[in-house]
C-alpha cells in the first residue's frame, strides 16, 4: 500500500480499487457512447486503468474527477479526434509534451506523478519505434523516425525515473519489467 504524507503528518493510504476502476471506465465509456466490446477493451487496457489510477495513487485532491477527465483526454486521443493528438514538430522538446493534457493533478505526490507520467511516456516512446517504418511510409510524424528522439536514451532515462520511485500498486497495474511494453490504444 502506498502512503501519502498529508499537511498534518499523518499518512494515509491511497488505493485505486477494481470497484471504482469499474464505476470509472463504465461512466466514461457511456458518456462516449461506447459499444459492450469498446467498453470491454478500455477496461482490459492497462494504460487506460493507469491513466485513472494516477490521481488516486498519488493522493491527489478530486482524484474522481481528474481520472474521468484524463481518461477522456486518452479516449479522444484514439478515437475520430486523434490526429489532433498525433505527435507534432511542436511536441519535440520534451517527451512529455504529448502527456500535457493528463498531467494536470491537484496536489498528490509528485513522485507519484512523475513515476506514472514516465512510465506512460516509456510506452510511447515504444510505440514511436515500433511504427517508425510504417510511419515513414504513410508520410506520419514522428519524432524517433526523423532522429529528433533518442529512443535509447529516452528509454534509459524514462526506466529509470519509473524504477527510482516504488509504488507497488501502479507496478500491478503495469509492470516496467513484464517485457515489450502494450500499444498505446485499445
């Protein structure tokens, strides 16, 4: 369990359950108007669940609330609205760039935040590279392929800025170590 230092001292535990991934993701995928098999594959996508997870990992206030709306920045990010959140020149100095929309939290732990805001760029990143041929091929931007990213450093450095903060919970949630890391969308 990871605890959280509140402005008192005392600790508290902050948890992300199944119960309250399951009310997130099925409010959300309502509201998006998702069929049973979209709802299906957003609730078994790990990133998905992370994305909610962050504000309650981290102790952050109106953690709900910030979960249902990163989570909606994620599922605008794949659906009809993506080429919105296509990689850019714009988004070039800093990894982290295209994860500007899901990294406004309300106080929390900002290990926490880093430590998940990392590891989402980390699967980025891997998708980057994994369709750096194809998206040549389709004339697609993409910061890897044209050499403005260093996928090895970048993996080295987001690698190590996961694994320098334990959470054990985010870690079950998605593991850094469980190999090729998942595709971005579900």
């Amino acid at each position: 369990m990871h605890q959280v230092h509140t402005a008192n001292g005392r600790t508290s535990a902050r948890l992300f359950s199944e119960s309250q991934w399951e009310e997130i993701s099925g409010r959300v995928a309502e509201a998006f108007r998702m069929t049973s098999d979209e709802t299906e594959r957003l609730r078994n996508k790990n990133i998905a669940k992370l994305i909610a997870a962050t504000p309650f990992l981290a102790g952050c206030q109106d953690a709900a609330r910030t979960a249902v709306a990163h989570l909606g920045t994620y599922i605008l990010s794949l659906r009809e609205t993506k080429p919105y959140f296509n990689a850019t020149e714009e988004d070039n100095g800093s990894v982290l760039e295209r994860l500007r929309l899901i990294s406004n939290f309300k106080g929390g732990d900002p290990k926490i935040i880093d430590r998940a805001l990392s590891l989402l760029a980390l699967n980025m990143v891997t998708d980057y590279r994994r369709d750096a041929a194809e998206d040549v091929f389709l004339n697609k931007y993409n910061p890897v392929s044209v050499g403005e990213f260093d996928f090895e450093a970048l993996v080295s450095d987001l690698t190590r800025r996961v694994e320098e903060v334990s959470c054990p919970e985010m870690e079950q949630i998605l593991p850094i170590k469980a190999g090729p890391l998942g595709f971005w969308g579900y």
